[in-house]
C-alpha cells in the first residue's frame, strides 16, 4: 500500500448524500448513466463539483475524475 505524505495547505473535500434540489444551474456536475431506447441517458449517479486525483506524473483524468 503507498504512503502519502501532505502538509497543512492540502485540500480536502467530503463525499455526502445530496437531493435532487441541490442540483443549480451552472454547476460543474459529472453524470454516470445509461443510454435509453430513445437516445436520453438515465442517469444513476450524479456527482457535484469535481474530484481529481493525480499520482506521480500521472496526468488526472480526462472526465476530471
């Protein structure tokens, strides 16, 4: 398992369950879902800002996370 290290300026953020109410316009949001017959996405997750994680020199991903 890798060790990490950070010093007191590091940002942290909290996953929390959210309602559809949080949802506002002009919010960054990522959408996980599925294609239906007629062409809309259900969506199954929706996640609220952005999270990147990047190791080393690994750039993040390209969905932001």
């Amino acid at each position: 398992m890798p060790r990490f290290t950070f010093d007191p300026t590091v940002q942290i953020s909290r996953q929390a369950s959210g309602a559809t109410s949080d949802l506002k316009d002009n919010l960054t949001v990522t959408i996980i879902g599925t294609r239906q017959a007629e062409g809309s996405i259900k969506a199954t997750a929706i996640q609220i800002g952005g999270t990147t994680i990047s190791i080393g020199n690994q750039p993040p991903p390209a969905n932001g996370g």
